[in-house]
C-alpha cells in the first residue's frame, strides 16, 4: 500500500525536494499517477487551504507549498496527459485596459494554482480584444478580470460584450474583482461571479466549476 | 492644526531612526533609482526624462543621485494653501501637523440603517456638512466614491457637492490630465483667476505610482498638470510589505521613497518650484488575510520613519491619522484611530489624512470622522506640552489656598480652566450612577445623535447661484467630451 503521507507533509511544508523524491518514489513503487495527484498533492494542499482559512497559515507559506506542489505536478503531468485524464480547470486571469496594478489577481491566481488549477495570468493594461485572443487560443474553463479604479472597471464590461459578439460568452465562466468591484457591479455588467478576495475567489471557481 | 516645537516649553518628539539609519535609507533610495529605476507607462513624462539627465531605455528611467539633489532643492519646503472665503489653512512645513480627510472611499455605514452599502453623492454632501462642523480638522474631501454619479466624472461631481457645503481647503484625486483641468477650472471659479489660484491654491491633489516603481499613464498625466498649474500634490505610493515591496520596513521605506522621489524629479523637471507634498505610505500586508493594514504597529513605526525622512529632505511630508483596519466603530476602531493620531503630532507630518478611513479605506461613516475629531482635539491638547512660569506654578495661590483649602472659586482655576483641561464632546465622562440616569448612553449613540442633528440642520450652501451654474458649466462641458 502505497502512503501519501510524507508527499502530503512535503506539500504542506513547501518543501520542493521531498515533494520530488516522494512522487518518484511512489511512482518506483507502482502508484497511480492519479492517486499521487489527488491524494498526495492535492491532499496536501487541501489541508494547506484548511490552515489558511483558519488564520493558521501564511499566505507567502502557501505560495511555497503550491510551488513545492507544482514541482510534484510537473512529474506526473506528462503521465496524466498519457493517460487520457484532462488536468484540472483552466483560469485566465488579466487586469483590464488602463489600470496596472495586479497584486490582488496575482495573489488570487497563486492560489488558484495551489489548489490545482491552470493559471494563465496575461498581465495588466489588456485592451479587450487581447482577452479574447488568448481565450480562442487557450479555450479556458474561466475567465478572471480585475481593476482597482471605477474608471477602468467598466472595462470589464466592454470585455463581456465582445465576448457575446464573438459567441464565446457561453463557452467561458466569467468572474469579476478588485477594490471598486462589487456583488451589483458583477451583475450589472453579466459577469457569473464576483468575489472579495483570494480565499473566496478560489471558492468561486469551484462552484462555477461544479 | 497643531503646531510642535514652537512655544518655549519642549513638547514630545518622536524619533524612530538614528541620523545614520535615516541616511543609509535615503542612499539605499538613490541606490534602487541609479541600478533598478522605474518603469514609466506615461507618453509625456518618458519625454521629459529623456531629455534630462536621466538614462531611458525603452519604458525603463534609470534617475542618476543629482538629479534628485537638483528636485530636492528646487522644490519648496513650505506650502500654504487656504480654503475658499479665507476659512481654513493648511500649512505644510516642519513641525505643522494638519489634519483632514482621505478620497475615494467605496463604501458607507449608513447613519440610519447601519448597513455597510456603496457610497452615493448624498453621503457626499452629509461628509462637507459634518467637516465644516469639526473644529479639528483642517481640510476636507470627499471620502467617498459615489455610485450613483458617471464613473468618468466622480472627482467633478464630488468637488462640485463638497464645496456647496464645506469651504474648508478641498483634496482630491483627478481619473485623468482632462479631469484635474477641469477641477483647476471649477477651483478657479473661487478664486477668480489662475494667477489667484496659483498664488492661494485651494485645492490639494492626491495620485499615486503603482508599487513596484512604476508610473502608471493617467496618474502620471495628472502629476504633470499640477505641475504645471502649481496646485500642491501629494504622490505617494502605496507600499504593502512583502507583496509589492520587501517585507522588510526599511527596505519598504527604500523603495517607497525611490518612488516618490522619483515622482518629485519628474514634476520639479516639468515645472521647478511646483509645490509636491513628499511621502510613501509603506505598511504591511496581513500575510493571513491579504488586507492592506492601516492599523497596527507596522505602519505606526513606518509613520516615525517618515518625520525623520521628511525633515532630512525638509519637505513637507504626508501622514494617516484617525485610521482603522475595523469594520465599525469598536475597541479596534478607538485603538488605531487614537495612535495613528498620536504618531501624526509626535512625528511631525503635516497632511495628516485619511481621518475616519475604516476597513483599510474601504468604508467610511459619518461617525468616525466625528471621532476622528474628537482624538485629535486630545492629541492637541497633548502636544500643546506643559507650561511652567510663574503664573502656571501658581504659589502665589497655592500658599493663599494653604493646608485643607480649596481651589474651586479661585479667579486662577477659572482662568485656566478651559486651556488647561480638555473637554470630550463624545466620551463619557460621568460617574456611572449619573450616566444611568441619563438612559446609559454609549459613545456610538452620542456619534450618531450628533451626526443626525449636523445633516438634519438647514442649511445655506456656501456657493451662490452664479458659483454653482458656472461649476455646472464645467462640468457639461466634460460631459460632452466623454460622450
């Protein structure tokens, strides 16, 4: 029987080589590429969330234990992909046209990484018709905008209408946030969700997801 | 406002840095804009860098140490800018520390329902109404960022509305170049003139770079224009420690005055002499949380720092008092309010801001700024220090009095009654038996009650018909352009 145990306690400990040596050798011993993901890295991870939430983490912590976790993941993607198992949601995230802050979707995307979702992160200052472009050439799951001054909010906006000119907007999750962003703000521009902050952004997508 | 250092008793003085820590962090400042330099994302400013001293390549402005010398000196140490009809002065020099309110803030706690909903102009306007009430505030803003009005045109509307109701000195943000024009235009239906305007300035400007060392387009845009109209600005970047900058203070310290220092050198290169009010808000992130604290001893230890730097630079420099990471007003809210307040006065900044800023900015309320108020009436008192002469050691009436005497009705004790005690509008100072019979009232109660009965009242608009249609003008007229 194989244990995850260690791999989990790499994982919540952001300790890239244990993760490493622990998932070459749970594949030595016969394991599951699946089972290794879910159960040792992901589990890790899940109880990395768990701490978080409880204020018993912290967040520079966590971004060591998703990268420790994604040092893992890099070993076992290419078997995964062999087998015909699709790897978890895929999130593009971007700060709209005008505005260049983006610690906030930065750290969102970090922990939407650490909890095992593909995260493209296009930048700041993206005019609408990059948004689209790169959701045409990475068919994402979701699509994450974020802008920190009313003025450059309503470009979220602009980005979801574009999106229904060119069909997409059936195809993609869409959800909204930043300081000036509000639960009506998302709705009135047709976003699917809005969130306050990392934590709960990460819960949105998986209810998006579900 | 309260005045440190200038009578001949020696008040507090706060002093969080030795003279060589104070200049290890300006050499680490100037280290970070020779080696690393900042991004400019502005048109017009990379212009002007080019064609300074300065080494530009592509977007990235690399800031050789004599050029922040060269800023350094041309800027002035000394701004006084005065609110309209002459009410209200905020002097913004050493030892001067002015208090008054923060922009932009996305949400307000209801003074009836007590919900937390977005802000709206009404709120706006209630804001004007209860500053012009405070006696310890010296100047005004909108503290709040109304949903209700264009996005493009907030700062328009909010000028138009605070100043209807409030003629205190206005500080404000501009979205862009063309809004801070058209706000100079409004300013300047006041004052009659630019010339005038230029020469008693009654607005101040805030805008920010983005941390890490960069100069975002419309913020920039909005620096040049004060430069060039003379308005005083404020430039501070915002500096989360351990996000987007060192989780180290003084490395957060270094960066955030690359920042502003670079800020300075290119509004001192496009007009020298430009009024700049200096000073980086470097503060920690809560690494649990993610929120931007404004409580806390991190941003108070920061706060000292930045006297010390701004006196070594002798620039006036910006300041956070009446501050609270609280959703409400609570213990939380008493505690960081009341030091942020305090640090202000000991270290010696000057546009003390933000007063009533709850939830790190995100929410305000009419109440807090009420208590704001009320701090900073204390901190004065403190900061007025202890004065001993002759008539203050009182012998004279302490041997009248003599053994098992009273002072109660001596003319002394009523003629330094009120300058020598301090006197809270807000908080409780009755025996508990009295203050039961008085039905048990808590702070939050006499807040409220005093908040209803200032925006209840009836009052005139400090604006005539005239100033309001040519405001109304202005802001048609930007209207049109956006359309």
């Amino acid at each position: 029987m194989v244990s995850y145990d260690a791999l989990a306690e790499g994982v919540m400990n952001g300790d890239a080589s244990v993760v490493e040596s622990e998932v070459k050798k749970a594949l030595n011993e016969g394991a599951d590429a699946q089972d290794i993901l879910a159960k040792g890295l992901i589990g890790g991870m899940n109880v990395v969330g768990e701490r978080f939430r409880d204020g018993d983490m912290f967040l520079p912590e966590v971004l060591m234990s998703a990268s420790a976790m994604h040092k893992g993941l890099d070993i076992v993607r290419p078997l995964l992909a062999k087998s015909g198992q699709g790897l978890a949601t895929k999130v593009i995230m971007g700060t709209v046209e005008g505005d260049i802050h983006d610690i906030g979707k930065r750290i969102v995307g970090f922990l939407l990484q650490g909890n095992g979702f593909d995260v493209i992160d296009l930048g700041v200052d993206l005019k609408a018709e990059v948004f689209i472009q790169a959701i045409d050439e990475h068919k994402p799951d979701v699509l994450g905008m974020s802008a920190l001054l009313t003025t450059t909010m309503l470009n979220m906006g602009k980005v979801i209408e574009l999106l229904k000119e060119k069909g997409l907007r059936e195809k993609i999750k869409v959800m909204v946030g930043g300081a000036p962003v509000s639960e009506e703000f998302a709705k009135s521009i047709g976003a699917d969700g809005y969130a306050p902050e990392a934590g709960s952004a990460v819960e949105l997508v998986k209810k998006l997801m579900a | 406002m309260i005045k440190l250092d200038q009578k001949f008793h020696q008040p507090p003085y706060l002093e969080i840095l030795s003279e060589g820590q104070i200049y290890a962090i300006h050499s680490a400042s100037l280290e970070i804009l020779e080696r690393t330099g900042i991004r400019c994302n502005n048109e017009a400013a990379l212009k002007i860098f080019k064609e300074s001293e300065a080494y530009v390549e592509g977007d990235r402005v690399k800031i050789p140490p004599v050029m922040v010398e060269q800023a350094l000196k041309s800027a002035p140490s000394r701004i006084l800018v005065t609110g309209r009809h002459g009410n209200g002065k905020v002097l913004l020099e050493r030892n001067v520390s002015n208090y008054g309110l923060g922009t932009d803030v996305p949400n307000h706690i209801d003074t009836y329902t007590h919900e937390i909903r977005p802000t709206v102009l009404k709120d706006i306007e209630n804001i004007a109404k209860v500053v012009q009430k405070c006696k310890s505030i010296d100047f005004t803003s909108n503290s709040g960022l109304a949903s209700d009005v264009r996005p493009e045109m907030q700062d328009l509307y909010h000028y138009k509305v605070g100043s209807t109701y409030c003629d205190k000195p206005f500080f404000t943000t501009a979205a862009n170049g063309e809004n801070m024009k058209a706000l100079i235009d409004m300013a300047t239906v006041f004052a009659g003139s630019y010339e005038n305007l230029k020469q008693a300035p009654s607005l101040i400007v805030y805008g920010e770079p983005v941390s890490p060392l960069s100069l975002d387009k419309h913020a920039t845009e909005v620096l040049l224009v004060c430069a060039e109209y003379k308005i005083p600005i404020t430039f501070p970047p915002m500096v989360q420690m351990g996000a987007t900058g060192p989780m180290t203070l003084a490395g957060g310290l270094a960066q955030g005055n690359a920042e502003t220092l670079a800020s300075l050198v290119l509004h001192q290169l496009k007009n020298p002499g430009a009024p700049f009010i200096w000073g980086p808000f470097v503060g920690m992130m809560d690494m649990r949380t993610t929120l931007c604290c404004y409580g806390g001893p991190v941003l108070m230890k920061s706060q000292a720092a930045l006297g010390q730097l701004a006196r070594f630079y002798n620039m006036p420099t910006f300041g956070f008092a009446a501050v609270s990471d609280s959703t409400m007003i609570d213990a939380q809210c008493g505690i960081e309010m009341m030091w942020s307040v305090l640090v202000n006065a000991l270290a010696g900044l000057n546009l003390c801001h933000d007063v009533g800023y709850l939830n790190s900015g995100l929410i305000f309320s009419l109440e807090s700024l009420l208590l704001g108020d009320d701090i900073i009436s204390a901190v004065s008192h403190f900061a007025d220090g202890i004065q001993v002469d002759e008539e203050t050691l009182a012998l004279d009436i302490i041997d009248k009095v003599g053994p098992e005497g009273n002072f109660l009705s001596e003319g002394h004790t009523v003629k330094f009654l009120k300058q020598e005690g301090w006197y809270s509008q807000l908080l409780n100072k009755k025996q508990f038996r009295a203050w039961q019979v008085e039905g048990n009232k808590t702070v939050n109660q006499r807040l409220e009650e005093k908040a209803h009965k200032i925006i209840e009242e009836d009052v005139p608009p400090l604006i005539s018909d005239d100033e309001a249609k040519e405001l109304d003008k202005i802001i048609a007229e930007r209207e049109k352009k956006l359309a």
